[in-house]
C-alpha cells in the first residue's frame, strides 16, 4: 500500500504531530484521558464538546456497539467552565476545544473562556440528538456562518464540524468557510436508531441518536468529496476511519488530516497501530495525494 | 465491532437480602469470570453498572431511581443487559477478599468458585449483611458492622488490624465504598504489598465499553469500564482515587 | 423471537401475499425475474424504475459490494415504454410499476402506460446519483407534491419514494401525503461513495453513489420512524432488512410492510427465508406491533 | 456482506494471440475454476466481463471502447478487476469442448487442467485462431474456419456432424457467438443428451453478483452473472437463448 512521508502536518491554523487526530467525544472528557490518547499516538486532540451550561446528557443506553458500528445518544455531557482546569497539564499541545451552544453568543462565550489554552476551536454545529444544539443549527446556513464568526473572532484556527444529515452539505461548508471558519470536519454521526423487539421500545434512552464506526465511512467520503469541491480550506476528514487504508482513502476524496472515535472501541492505541502503518521514510507527501481523487 | 444489542432477560425471582438489596435472578446465564459488571438497563429509566452476583443474577441496593426502579420489579418483568463487561479478579495463591456494603457483589462469585481463604464483610448493621450464610460455609468469614450489632464493632479495616496477617495473603481482593478501600489500600501499601491488592472501583459510567470517557480516571486516563473496574493497589496508588470522582457531566466531586 | 400471524396484507391499497416486498431495481430488470422472486418468496415485487426515455445507466463500475453493504450507481438504465410487454405474464400479480422522470408530466407520462397492468405505482423521487431525477427532484417538497399529484390523478394505489438525504424527512413526506400518496416507501439509498487507493479514483464509474444493505438499517428504522410522527399514511421500511428481527423492528418504527433489496445478495431465496421465520400460527396479528415503539 | 473491492492488477505481459486478440497477464493470480469470469474495471471507461484464461490472465478481443482500452494496455498499467464470478464447468467422464472466437478463453484452463478429450476450435479465419498451438498439445484438436485458411473449412457444427461420436462424450462444454451454441444445442437436443451439454452464456452484465438483473433470462429469470454463466442444456433450450438478448437498457434485441 501506498505510505506517506512523515512531514509537518498543520491543518486549518493547528499544527500536529501526525495527520491522526482523536474526534471529539471520544475519550476526550479529561485531561488525563485526552494525554493518554497523546500518549497513544494521536498527532492532535479534540476535546468533548463543551457548552454554556453543565450538562448531565440523556438518561441511558447512552450507547450500544452494533455490527459495524456504534449508535450514541450521549446528549453533550460536559462540565461546563469547569472543563478549563482539565487543559492545565496540556498547555501547548495540540488540544482543540469543541463548543456547542445554542446561538452564536453562547458559541462566543464559552470559545472566551479557553482563548488562552486551546490550540483551536471545534465548532459543534453536528450534533444530531440534542434539541436546539447541534445539528438543530448546523442545518442552517445562516446560523452557521454567525456562529462561525463568533468564534473566529477570536483569531485562533476555527475547526467548524458538519453534519451530513442535510439536504446540501456544500453549501453548510460554504457558510462556514464565508463565516472565517479555517478548517472543516466532516461528518459528525449520521442520525440513526434502533429498537429492541423485545421490549418494544427505542433502545437509546432518548430514542434516536448517531451512528458512527465502519457503516459511515463510505457516507462520510462522500462528504468529504463533496465538500473539496464546494469550498477552498482544508477538510478533515471523520467517520469510520479505523485504518492506514481508509486514512489515505480520505485524503485522496479531499481530507487533510483524520479524526477517529469509534475505531478506539476496537483498539484504544489505534492511532499508533495506523500511524505504524502509515508512514515510512519512502512514502509520499501527503500534498501529492489530498484531493488526487478529483482529478 | 461485535453487536452489542442488550440481551433481555426475564426476572424469574426475586430475593430479598436485606431491607435494602434484592437479588434478581433472570431466566439466562452469561458467561462471567468473578469482577464482571454489566450495563442494566431499566427501561423508561435509565442504564446503570451492576455487578453479577453470579452468571444469571444481579444484586442491587436502593440508593435511587434505576435502583428503585430495579428493587421493586416482580417476575416476569424485563430488562436488559449489556455485558459482561471488564477485566474481572485475577486471584492467585492464598486470597483474602474484603467487602463492604454492596461491594460484596462482585466478590461472592470468587467465593463461589472456591478462589477465597478469608473473607472480611462489613456493612453499617447486621441487617444489611449481605451473603452473610452462604459466605460461611466458603470462606473464613469475619463480619464488621460499623455499630456492633454483628461481629467486630466497627470497620473492616479493624478487623484487618486487629485479626489478619495480611503477608499471608498473595491477593487481597477489594470492592466497597471508596473511603474503605482507600484505608485498606494505605494500609497494603504500608506493608509494602500494594500491587497484591486489587480493588473493584466505582465510577460514573455511560457507555461501559471503553468509548464515551465518563470513567476516566486521573492521572493515566484509565477507563474504569474497559481497563478495569478492577486495578492493582500499585496502579491507583497515585491516582485520584481516594480523593475524587467526577459526575454525569465530568465535574469533579470529593468522594 | 415473536412471530407473525399470516393474515392479509393490504399497503397503501395494494394487496400482498406477504409483508416482504421486492425493493424497486434489485433482480426487477424483467418479468420473468420479477416472477422468480414471487415464486422465491416476495408477497409483491416492485418493478425497476421506468423513465420517460430508454437509458443505458452510467459507465461501470456500476456496483460495488462493500463489508455490510453495496455501493451502487447504475443511473437508472430502463427500457422505458418497452418494459410493459414485460408484465404480461405478471397481470393480476402485486406488481408495483416504479416511476422516474424529469418533470410532474414525465412521471404522469409514464405511469399513463402501465395505467391498466400495475397494482400500483411507486414514484422514485430518491434516486442519489442520477442528475436532475430522484432525488434531485425529492428534495423539493413542492415538486414532490406535484409529482405525486400526477400520479394519484390515476386513481390507483401510489406509493412515494423517499431519500434520506435531506435536512428533515418528516416534511417530504407530508408533501407526498398532501399530493395523494397511499402509502410512503423509507428509504432510498443514502449518498456514498469509495476510492481505490491503488488507481486513486472513486470506484464508481459515475464517482458517487449509493448505499444500501446492513449498513443503512439503523438509519432507515429512524426515518421510518420520524415519518410515523410525521405522516398518517402507511409506511413501507426499506433500507437494509436482511431477516425477521429486522422486519420485526421496522414494523414496530412504524412499517406497514417492508422492501428488501441488498439482502438477496447474500440469499437469493431470502423473502422465503424470512418468511418461514417470521410466520406462525400463534404470531401476533401484525396491526400490535406496527409503531408499537412509540408508545 | 463480503468485501468485494476491485482487487487493481499491473499488467505484466501483453500477448499478441491474433490481430483482434491480446491476453494480459498480471502480477497477481486469482482462485479461479475454469468458466469462471471477472468483472474488468477500465478506468475511466467502463468494466465489462471476462473470463479468465489462467489464474492470471485474460484475452480479450477489441470489439468495442473498453476492448479497445484493454488490448492497447502495456506492461505496467494497471486495472481493476473484482472476481472470480459464476458457477464455472463441472465437466465429468470423456469431455468434448467446443469453441468459436474467443469463447475459447474459459475453455482453455479446462484444456490446461486436463479435462479436454476431443476440442473443437473455430475461428473466421485462420490467423484469428486462438490458443491452437497449446491446445493442440493438451487435446485432441480440431479445427474449423469459416473461410477454410485452416483445419474444415466451415463452423464448427461442420465437425461435430462429420468426424464426432456425440454420444461417446459425457460433458459437452461450449462457448462462443450464440448463434453457434445454439446450433450446438440443437444436436445434442436432437441426440436426446440436451444434459450433457454446458454452454458458457454472455449477457449484458453490470453487477456480476445477481442483483442488478441486467444479465436475467427469460423465462426463469435466472441471472447469467451468478446461475450461470454454465447452463446445461436441458437449463436453456427452452428459453430466450438463441432468440434474444438484452441490451444496457433491458430492451430486448435479436441474437
Ligand atoms: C462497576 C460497577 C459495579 C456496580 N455494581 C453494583 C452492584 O452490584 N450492586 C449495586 O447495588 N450497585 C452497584 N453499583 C452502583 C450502581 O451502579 C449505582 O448504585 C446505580 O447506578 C445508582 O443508580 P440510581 O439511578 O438508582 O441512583 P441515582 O440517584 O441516579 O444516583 C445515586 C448514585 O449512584 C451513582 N450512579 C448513578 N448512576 C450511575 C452510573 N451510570 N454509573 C455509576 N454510578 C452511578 C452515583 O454515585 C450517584 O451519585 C456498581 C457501580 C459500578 C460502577
Ligand atoms: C461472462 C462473459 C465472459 C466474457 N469473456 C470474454 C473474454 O474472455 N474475452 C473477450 O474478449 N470477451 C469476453 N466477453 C465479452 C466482453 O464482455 C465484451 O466484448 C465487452 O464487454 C465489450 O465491451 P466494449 O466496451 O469493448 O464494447 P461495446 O462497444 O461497449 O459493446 C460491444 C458489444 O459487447 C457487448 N458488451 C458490452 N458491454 C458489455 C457488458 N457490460 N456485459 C456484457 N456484454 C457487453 C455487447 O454485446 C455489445 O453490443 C465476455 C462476456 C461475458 C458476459
Ligand atoms: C460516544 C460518542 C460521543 C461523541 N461526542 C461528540 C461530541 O461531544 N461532539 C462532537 O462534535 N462529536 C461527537 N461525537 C461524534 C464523533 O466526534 C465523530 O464525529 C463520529 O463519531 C464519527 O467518527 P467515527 O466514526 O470515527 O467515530 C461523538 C461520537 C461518539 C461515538
Ligand atoms: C442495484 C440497485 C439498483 C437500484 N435501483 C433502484 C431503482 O431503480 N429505483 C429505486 O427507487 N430504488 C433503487 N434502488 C434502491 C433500492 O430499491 C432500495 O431502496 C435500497 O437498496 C435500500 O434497500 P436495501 O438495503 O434492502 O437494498 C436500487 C438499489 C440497488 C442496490
Ligand atoms: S463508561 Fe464510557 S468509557 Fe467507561
Ligand atoms: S450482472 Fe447484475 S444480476 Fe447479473
């Protein structure tokens, strides 16, 4: 298989030691858990999505692995300001901060409270499962492109994460990038559900959720593809990577660099595993296969 | 990824413990090794950790809404469960397992199985003794009760002091409240044995299989659901355990 | 597991034998492979869609079987007006004509030359991966409306198609519902697509695609699921059914029956397996489970 | 679900077999039986059908756009190609092959293999004769042109009825233009050993696993990608075979 040269990797404003980064919402709920992911070979981090208010997330199953992949409805659980101490022992590193909120202000107030620590934003405007947060305002273009302003305000790599549950992903990635967004995420997970026949209810606490892992990935392509040729900054590329094979898959349809979550449920050091994979000293630079797909 | 659907079970019987713990038997066995927790998941409810008290039985105390929920099922009722789950003990040699509370869950199966030389038991009276009878006639029981009303008066950790040659032992197995522990864990330590113990910790848990990060524990960032619930003295020993925990939402709290 | 009772089966005014139907373009090319799925099991057979014009498809790679699903983009290849010989030997038979076209008086068009053979017909306004049709055209609640309109203006059970890929499902349905539909049909594949790393080209002769089988389940029970709160005409589930649990749990989201494409990948004879899974004489009368997991 | 990516080849070798016929060999082999076919991906034009005449290798004959893509390869490019597809032959007992153009490439590793008794080759012409060479050392050859530059100067209807025992052949294997098979299929029908023949079918073919339906025949609708391509006779000789085919868009035309 093809290999990459390992090079200086910087993607939308944040520089990183490897093109693997942990999704947000993975193993990324304290300090100690985003240094362990660190440790274990991710070139950068993003944090839990962290909102206005703490929040406790949806009443249980919260998750279910299914064949192929994983079906969550956590509901945003997160500390709130209290998430600030967290990022103490990680000043420095490449830790991206993902914010939720429920209008551009509140996107603003939480970005003010890291605008020292964070390396840079996340915008959660993806999350299919959360009444008025996430996806709610992500599917609108003119919201996401005041949100977007609101955090890019700030002058720090603004990351704006998309959900693919919309009618035109192209055209949500153009309001970002309008909005000062320096980087896209594509694809948070794709609005799903499932039931237990025997006991004839949704089998998420909260009935539906996202659906993540393998089964996305050739949807997350897809946006990825889509999105390299709406718009002009960089993608990363999420949904279902879980090997060096599907990493070089999402940087040919467009992507810059990765994110994984769901792969660590498989293979919590799967980022070492890839990046083992991934690199050697003949490989090519990564710029000569981003968006090779297209041509 | 393997499917990991919960599996409902039918609750075939009920048994009163104590005025506060039931045990639910169900009508299917799952393929445990003493440790073992799975997710329960009390319908309209909540998903909540429980431990197997045996391969086809959970044994729960009251302490709020799920629990309640749990405690006040009939059979023929039906729940679901994901799991096992965990790493489970790993016992070697001559085992000393100690208890407190509900904490006796996950250690009643080593017992079972014939893995435990003495077990030391404890709960705040004599009613709610959980395993008492059955513990007898397996292990070397003592009992401590934090008022007196059976056995030693006071904790477990005295009868440790007072009644154990804990060198003698090659495993010390632990579950209970997280204070009890920590004194039992000190008190290892100081005898220089801390990597024989090992404890079945409690965290806040969502997913239970490694993903969501809420069992987090600091400073390694060890997954209480998937690295654990069960850690050697010397894995913990510098850690938040003993000091805090953090809630639903990931704020710390004192434990 | 629960079972079935066999009983009648109407949906949406069309009478089956069974509640597993042929999903429209898997093996419905002709009328004799139409009959073989009736004999192999199907309790109705939806026809491959039928447009306007003859079409050849798209340039191959046309399929791709994936892990878990297929990707697919034939473009709609049909024979066009010279499909209805095909069903002579089909009259009387739960065959449901499956309709493409450009414009409301494209779908009216075509219906008009099946008006006397077909059980019913099925408006394909979901079709992912071929310009200016499908879901080109189902994404627009107004055109769906009107297209719907067309149809039903024949008086014969008209069932509408739905794609996934769009901001919120519930509102095209209630569209078909408005123009007349009897019966809506959830899901059409769902935007994807793969690369080969080794020639660095998507894999698909038209690039993108679809994707149907296992992978979609979870997010076709939740778009069933959103139209039983949507809408009040009955629901077809479509997208990845491979067995009688997943039947079961479709029909407790909210299906009145179900379509099955992929699955006869794995099993050709799979309405049969199914069948003689999901039936016996103490099953419960299907009308107790249909969206019994909203209770 | 199995993975069914197309696995990408290096053309290794260009063999020129005739004017209109090339085989390529790859750097890879696949588990091929004989009468098994790959669906071949051309990139940027399109993947058509085609059966393997080695483990590693297909000969194809530019009939078309992709045909044409094909036999101007040279060593180093590469293509795609998804397979083995189709049931194969199942030859038993004394085997006679016959075949017309390049319906000679799924017979050939049956020859290879040592399956073959008696082969019949045909061709238009001589120089378009393919694999006679290697056939005439594994089989007992013979050969016939349409315009008579080598072996009976006619088709190859025009041996079996001059210089073959029908009946002294258990397995009758076929391929080439329908026109020919069918006259094939007529003799042995007329024989009263339909059975005994196994005719390689072509379709139009857009999946090759049996789920498109562009390859169905009627009146069974049996797909050619996955029933077949290997009828028996007896399968076929009441059906669409010898009268019409399908095109891209399903529309019926005459063979
Ligand atoms: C690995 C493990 C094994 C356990 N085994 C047993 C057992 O065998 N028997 C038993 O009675 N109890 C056991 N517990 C504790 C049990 O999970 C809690 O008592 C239960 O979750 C309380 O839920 P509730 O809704 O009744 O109470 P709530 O009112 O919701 O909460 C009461 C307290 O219970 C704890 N708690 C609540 N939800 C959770 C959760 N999802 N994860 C962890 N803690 C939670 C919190 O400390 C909380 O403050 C175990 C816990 C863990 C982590
Ligand atoms: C099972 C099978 C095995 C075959 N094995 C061989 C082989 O070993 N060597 C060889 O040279 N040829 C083989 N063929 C025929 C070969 O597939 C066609 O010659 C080829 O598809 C022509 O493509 P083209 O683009 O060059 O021609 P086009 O100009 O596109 O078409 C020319 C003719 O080829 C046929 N054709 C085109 N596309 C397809 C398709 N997707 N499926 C089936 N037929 C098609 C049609 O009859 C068409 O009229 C086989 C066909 C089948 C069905
Ligand atoms: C348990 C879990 C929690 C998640 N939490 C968040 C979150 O807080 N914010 C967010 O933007 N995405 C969240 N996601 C989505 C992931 O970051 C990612 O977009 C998605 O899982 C697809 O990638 P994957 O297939 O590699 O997991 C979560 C996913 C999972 C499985
Ligand atoms: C090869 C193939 C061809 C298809 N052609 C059509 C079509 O012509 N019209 C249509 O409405 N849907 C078409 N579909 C979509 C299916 O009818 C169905 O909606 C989808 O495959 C999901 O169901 P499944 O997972 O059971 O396959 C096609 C699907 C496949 C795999
Ligand atoms: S409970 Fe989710 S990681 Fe442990
Ligand atoms: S080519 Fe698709 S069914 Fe045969």
């Amino acid at each position: 298989m093809i290999t990459l040269l390992k090079d200086q990797v910087s993607v939308g404003g944040v520089d990183l030691d490897n093109h693997l980064i942990l999704a947000a919402g993975v193993l990324g709920t304290t300090g100690a858990s985003l240094s362990r992911m660190r440790r274990q070979g991710a070139g950068g981090v993003v944090t839990k999505s962290i909102g206005p208010v703490p929040k406790e997330g949806h009443a249980g199953p919260c998750l279910i692995p299914l064949a192929g992949g994983l079906i969550n409805a956590m509901g945003l659980p997160n500390p709130s300001r209290n998430f600030v101490p967290e990022l103490e022992t990680l000043s420095g590193e490449p830790v991206v901060v993902s914010i939720f909120g429920g209008t551009p202000a509140e996107f603003g107030e939480v970005a003010s409270w890291f605008e020292g620590i964070a390396a840079g934003f996340e915008l959660n405007l993806s999350c299919p499962h959360a009444e008025g947060y996430g996806a709610a305002i992500g599917s609108n273009p003119a919201m996401v492109r005041a949100c977007t302003e609101e955090v890019a305000a700030f002058g720090r790599p603004t990351w704006v994460k998309l959900t693919p549950n919309v009618t035109d992903i192209g055209s949500i990635g153009r309001a970002a990038e309008e909005g000062g967004a320096t980087a896209l995420v594509a694809i948070n997970t794709v609005r799903a559900m499932r039931i237990s026949i025997d006991l004839r209810r949704p089998v998420l606490g909260n009935r539906f959720g996202g659906i993540s892992g393998p089964m996305i990935f050739p949807i997350a392509l897809r946006c990825v593809y889509d999105l390299y040729e709406a718009c002009s900054i960089p993608i990363i590329g999420c949904g279902g990577v879980s090997s060096a094979a599907d990493t070089i898959e999402m940087m040919m349809a467009g992507a810059s660099a990765v994110q994984i979550g769901s792969a660590v449920y498989d293979d919590s050091s799967v980022f070492k595993t890839i990046a083992d994979e991934l690199y050697s000293p003949d490989g090519v630079p990564a710029a000569e296969i981003v968006g090779c797909a297209h041509a | 990824m393997r499917d990991g659907m919960p599996v409902v079970v039918t609750v075939r019987e009920v048994i009163d413990e104590t005025p506060t713990v039931k045990t639910l038997r169900f009508d299917s066995e799952f393929a445990i090794r003493p440790g073992h927790f799975c997710m329960v998941w009390v319908p309209g409810i909540d998903e909540v950790p429980m431990g197997f008290s045996s391969p086809g039985s959970i044994t729960v105390q009251k302490v709020g809404e799920a629990t309640a929920a749990l405690t006040s099922l009939t059979p023929g009722d039906r729940i679901g469960i994901r799991g096992p789950f965990g790493n489970g003990f790993t016992p070697n040699g001559r085992v000393l397992a100690i208890a407190g509370g509900v904490g006796v869950v996950p250690l009643y199966p080593l017992a079972v199985n014939g893995s435990v030389d003495t077990f030391i038991l404890g709960a705040r009276t004599g009613t709610e003794l959980v395993f008492a009878r059955e513990l007898s006639d397996l292990t070397d029981l003592k009992i401590a009760t934090d008022d007196g009303t059976a056995g030693y008066h006071g904790f477990v950790t005295g009868v440790m002091d007072s009644e154990i040659d804990l060198l003698s032992y090659d495993t010390i197995c632990v579950c209970g409240p997280e204070m009890m522990m920590k004194g039992i864990l000190d008190r290892l330590s100081d005898a220089g044995i801390a990597d024989r113990g090992q404890f079945s910790l409690h965290r806040y848990m969502k997913c239970g299989v490694g993903v969501c990060g809420s069992c987090t524990i600091d400073p390694e960032g060890l997954c209480v659901c998937r690295d654990g619930p069960v850690f050697t003295g010397d894995q913990i020993i510098n850690s938040e355990f003993g000091t805090y925990a953090r809630d639903a939402s990931g704020q710390r709290k004192r434990v």
